[in-house]
C-alpha cells in the first residue's frame, strides 16, 4: 500500500541520516570487490523490475502528480514529473545501455617500472558514498543509481518532495535488482523522509559516510550544496555557453551551428547564450546569422552595433552577458577577434562549454590555449556538452570545477585510484 | 637589509591576504600559456640565484636559529630550521631535477573520435593557484615553488613563524629567477607576515583565489587544515603503515624489508608502524623478525602471544595499533591470514600505505584487492612511498583523499584537464 505520509514516521532525522550514511558505508564496502558480471545482472534485473512493476509506478505518480495539480505549479513542472509507459521503457532502456558499459573498477590506468625493478600500476578504485540530490524527475532516480552502482559506489538518493512517491516506486524495483543477484540492498538507498533537514545533514557528509555530492536540478539547489557542502561538490551552477564566430568562418556553417546551439534545446545548460562576432566580418556574417536564428523563433538581444546592423534586436543590458537565459533569447555582441572573444568570455563565462566556428587553424589554437573552460569546441555546436555526445555511454552531470571530475562526469569520472606496487624484495637504500 | 621586524608593517591581515590572492590568480592566468622553455629557463635561474645568494640565505638563516636557540626548542627542531652549503647546494640540485623534467601542461592525457567526426581531447591544464602551507623547514619554499611553477600554477607560500627570514631569502632567488624570464613575480608569492591569521585568510580561499592547499608539516598543522579549509585539501594526517607477513614468505626477504621499513628513517610518513604476523608461520617467522628489529635498535610492543614467542616484547595496549610512533617502535600482532591481515588493518589504517610479503600470489591479490589505502606494496619495504620513488621525480606530499590526488603528489597531480573538441560543422540531432 502506498502512504501519502509515509514520510512522517520520521522524527529524528539527524539520527536517522547517520544510520543511511553508516549502511551506505557498509554496503561500499562490499562493492568495492563486486563483480563486473553481478553488478551487470543487477542493472539488467532492475530494468526488468522497472517493467514489471509499471503500474505500481504509475499509480505512485499518480499521487504525486495530483498533489502538484492541487498546490497549481507550472506546466513545465508537472511534465518534468509525469510518468507514462513511454518513459518507464526509457528509463529501462537507460539502465540497459549502463548495463553493457565496461565495467571502470579494477581498470589499470597506468603502469610502469622502475630501474629498481619495481612494478606500479594506478588501478581504479570506487569513490566510496556519493550523495545525489535531485529535484522533480524521478527518472534521476534511476539513472543515478545505475550509474553509482556500475562504478562500485554505494548512493544516497534524495529526490524533490514533489516526486517523493514516484522515486520510492523506482527505488524499489533497483533494490529487487539488487536483491535478485544478492549484491547489498543498501547500495541504493533513497532517503526516507521528504524533510528539507536531510539535505542540511547530507551536506554535512553524515559523520564522514559521503565522500561526494552531486546535486541535479536547478540553480538555486546547485547554489545552496556549493555553499553549504562540507564535502566534495560535482556540478555547473550555470551553463552560460558562448558562440564565437571568427573572421575565417564558413557562414553556412555558422548559420547552421548557430541555430542548432541555441534554438535545438533551449533548456539545457550546453545551449549557446551569447553569440561573439568578429568586427572583421560583421559585414557579411552577422545579418544572416540573426535572421536565421530570428526565423527560428529566437528573440535577439544586442548592443548598439548590433542594433544597427539588425533592425529587430532589442537591447541588450550588461545584465544580458551574465544571463543564462534556458529559453529562445541569444545575446549578441562585436569583438575584435580572438583575442576579443577571450576577453569577454573570461568575464563572462562559467567555464562550462565554449564554442568557435573558424577555418583558421591560429585563430582556434588560440581561443583553445586562451579559455580555461571544461569544454571547447571547434566548428560544432555547444549542444554536444553531454557525456552521451563524448561518448561516455550516460553521464550523471556536468561539473565546472577544476578538481578530480570535469566536463561530462560519468562512470570513470566517478572513480578514484590506488597504486598497486609488485616487488621482489626491494628495499630502500 | 634583513629587518628582524619586518611582519609587523602588516596590520590589516585579511586585507593583505585579499591583495595576495588577487595577484595570484593574475599570475595563474598568465602562467597557463607560458611555454615549457620558460618555466624549465626560470627553475635553472632559480637555482643559480641560490647558490649566487647562499651567503644571504646563510645570514638569514642565522637569525632564524638565533632566535629558536632563545626560545629553546628541540635538538630535531633545529635541525629541520638549520642551512647550511650542503643543504642549500641540495636545494638548487633539487629545482635543476624539476626543471629537467616533462612538462605537464598542455599534454594530450586521452583522444578518441566519436562516430560523427568529432574529435575529442582531453588536456592537462594548471590548476590555478595552490596554497602552501608548511612549518620549519625552509627548504619547502624552494621545492614547493618549483613544483607548482613547473605545473603552471601560482602559489602561495606560508611558511612558520620561526624560518620566516630563512624562507624570505630563499624566496628571493625563486623571484630573481622569474624576473630572468620574464614569467610574472607574483607566480611565487610568501605571506609577507608571521601572523597566525594569514593561515585562516588562506584555509577560507580568499575569496576563491587558491583552488587547493597543501600542508607540508606535523599532524597539528594537518588537522587544522583539514578541519577548517573551506577549499580543497591535499594531504595526509598520518602514515600508519602496516607491513603484513604471510605463512608463504620468504624468510629472509621478510626480515630485510622488515628492518628496513621499520628503521632506515623512522621520521617519514612511509615507515611501517605494525608488523602483522600470519599465525600460521609465527614459529618459524616471528622471532627472527623480531630479533632483527631488536637488533637494529626497534623496540617491540606486542599483545600476549608476541609476547610469550619473544620474551623482550614489551606489552602493547589498544593505543598501540593506533598510534604512528615515527620512532623506533613497532607493534606486533598475530593475525589468521590474510583475512585477518585486513580485518586489522581497515580498522586501523589511516590508507596511507600497507606491504604484504608473501610468495603466493593469491594471497596477494587478496590484499591487494581487500585493501583500499592509496598504496599497497608486495614483496618491497613502505618506505617506497615516495614521488621520487615511484618516478614521479619530485612530490609536493602525499595524499589519502579519494578526491583528484591520491598517493605521491608530483607535477601531474597539480595538474587539471579540459576537453577540447575538433568539429567539422557537427550539429546535434
């Protein structure tokens, strides 16, 4: 039976949150040496489950799908949470794919030896707990366990309140999976209570248990873990991804780049936000582009030059260049080259993914050495920051920070190493 | 004019510090793109100046010395504050090892193409400012700066109170050197005051400045910074080092490597702390273990069976198996095998370093894969935890975290990445 207040048994969170964290670090531990073939059956079982218990899925957000109707959110909201056989498939379908991955633990990513005759080897290891706060899509749910499991990581799921019920009915056909091939259950524990408070004591580590959070979902929750975490964070607060188009561009392709960077998905944080046009060929390339991204449904927003030479742009504000807009707008600005392009974007940007459309190989080799983002790009467009387009089979986010992950973070990115070191009697002089 | 004094022209620390971190993170911006030529051109001026200025750094050090025989500190004390030509001579060899090195930025770390054409490389890249923070020994200074130089990072150096003339010396030369190349001064920068506050302006990043710190110092130093950094943190607390001897090693090999992980230097974080003892071969191994460390000046701890095997064993207590002696001292315990060997050691080690000295191979990748400490040695002495060691030509330290740097930190692991992305007019579908 399903409670609508099931969460209200819980009282004292803070103690209920350390006992997730010390089963999370009991199960860590025996997933440290599980085995590629058991952890593969195991996602293969859960997607099975994921089907069979469909309609047990759906009745769950049913609930809370009818709770959000009733407290009037968005429409865009009650899409991110609705449910239907369709995306049950694909999150089945999701699991598959982490399924058939190779398996990251255990992998030896470098070996030498040395003149003493000693062999080392880096082999990677699990990172141990990692948190993952999400927010309305319950098919984080599954995704993100999926892809902590395959890397040997134990994971302490805390969804939005708005899905709590979906998630729990997801979660529960990870753990037949997990059940069925007698891997721990508590390898994938979702938190228990729809209490604001456990997200306070997950950013506090739980006594030391999680060794990395990964919040998904919008700014303000990436805002408040960056802040407030005392753990490792993996995440982009914005995707504020820049365009520049170079003297030497192709305008077709630019053309084409541009309007697929942006208009493509509007919603996701690899969509371009500010186009860049060389001063050296604003002539010939700036007008076509606009009207290209106009005709797409794209509002432009640019300053006076850009006004003059396109008599539809409204202006843009200095607020425009630090606005990730997520929605069908694209502020629009002159530089002068390179060397122009790299000074606005090192004001501007959020070191997530940057783009440059040139057939001068200088004026690429420069734009790569000048900005110090996750991602640049040459000639294609900024939609392609996804860990699925890297080919990293799934990815569980994109991290901006310059500490162990960055970029695309998936399986591998969610692993550490230890050396392995063979002798046969050395000792040190 | 060396002043005595010259800390106190600081009054308004956070201020100062703000100011330090501002002209880090300019000279980090200019250093991502200085060519490999010119760091390895700045490390050999660098070491010319030192040995062109040893009469200075002489004369600094002197103070130094005086003023820590006034307060009468320890005999090891003054030895770590202590120059000499020697030691400076060691110091100026040590920046010509660095500067002779691979340099790491910029080196193509993976590159793969995705089916559509896109070619995908991921980067080393500086990390951006480092903050150093160490203790007596002014020698730091000169290995820190070389080592954060050389990965094309900016750091900040805070060195203790008492070598603060000897490390503003030394320092001097690292800047003599930079200006020779034209690299940015503010590439090495010292904390221009003793005042213990600068070490909390540094652990709260200055205002996102310094992207990691690094103690260099004793366990005091280390747990402050690791209790109180709010940005990432390089390091480890304590080396706790287990060497575990199976039934199938050989004896003579097990006593060599034992003599020498316990005693060729007892101050190092790589000295094995616990000798554990297959029960199944304790009477044929144990007392010729023992009898060799006795020999060599060890004294032995151990719990009753020890004990009764080895009349001179002096009796160990809970605190023993927890304590990291860095003396002549070793605990000894009687474990059933390798499952024993872990069952100890996962709940006393502190993953820093673990030997296993066995001839099967069974028992070896038992423990290799039982055991989840950045280094696990077979058949060789722990005192090969070490950068210099394991190739790495020089380490900034070690480290236990999962996060990023595991292991002996040398230049690479100063080192990030970005991905950069060759297209040929790619869109996402």
């Amino acid at each position: 039976m399903l409670d609508k207040n099931i969460q209200s048994d819980v009282t004292n969170i803070a103690e209920v949150m350390v006992q997730v964290g010390v089963r999370a670090k009991t199960a860590a531990k025996a997933l440290r040496s599980a085995s590629a073939e058991k952890k593969t059956a195991a996602l293969t079982a859960m997607a099975d489950a994921l089907w069979q218990n469909r309609q047990l899925i759906l009745d769950a957000n049913s609930i809370d799908m009818e709770t959000a109707q009733e407290t009037g959110v968005a429409p865009a909201f009650l899409d991110r949470l609705k449910l239907d056989e369709d995306r049950i498939q694909a999150m089945a379908d999701g699991l598959r794919v982490i399924a058939d991955m190779p398996d990251p633990v255990g992998a030896i990513i470098a070996e030498w030896e040395q003149p003493n005759g000693l062999k080392i080897e880096r082999v990677r290891t699990p990172l141990g707990v990692i948190g993952v706060i999400f927010e309305s899509r319950p098919n984080v749910t599954a995704d993100a366990g999926a892809l902590c499991l395959k890397s040997g990581n134990a994971v302490i799921l805390r969804g939005g309140s708005d899905s709590f019920h979906s998630s729990r009915a997801i979660h529960a056909s990870l753990v037949e999976g997990l059940e069925k091939t007698d891997l721990p259950v508590d390898a994938i524990q979702i938190v228990p209570t729809t209490d604001r408070a456990a997200v306070g004591e997950m950013l506090s580590g739980l006594n030391g248990a999680i060794d990395v959070i990964i919040p998904r979902g919008g700014k303000g929750l990436v805002e408040r873990v960056q802040t407030d975490a005392r753990v490792p964070v993996f995440a982009h607060l914005e995707g504020l991804c820049h365009l520049y188009v170079d003297k030497s561009a192709d305008l077709e392709m630019a053309i084409t780049i541009a309007v697929n960077a942006k208009m493509r998905r509007t919603g996701i944080c690899g969509s371009a936000e500010t186009l860049l046009m060389d001063r050296a060929a604003a002539d010939t390339h700036l007008v076509p582009i606009l009207k290209a991204l106009q005709n797409s449904g794209c509002e432009v927003r640019g300053d006076n030059e850009v006004q003059n030479a396109f008599s539809e742009t409204k202006p843009a504000t200095e607020g425009d260049w630090h606005t990730e807009y997520l929605d069908s707008i694209i502020s629009v600005k002159l530089v002068d080259g390179v060397a122009g392009a790299i000074g606005h974007i090192e004001k501007y940007s959020t070191n997530h993914t940057e783009s440059i459309i040139a057939s001068d190989e200088t004026a690429v080799d420069q734009f790569f050495d000048g900005i110090d983002s996750a991602i640049l790009l040459h000639n294609a467009s900024t939609q392609f920051a996804d860990g699925g387009e890297f080919g990293m089979g799934a990815e569980i986010g994109i991290a901006t920070g310059k500490m162990h992950a960055r970029g695309p973070v998936g399986v591998e990115q969610l692993t550490s190493f230890k050396y392995q070191v063979r002798g046969s009697g050395q000792t040190r002089p």
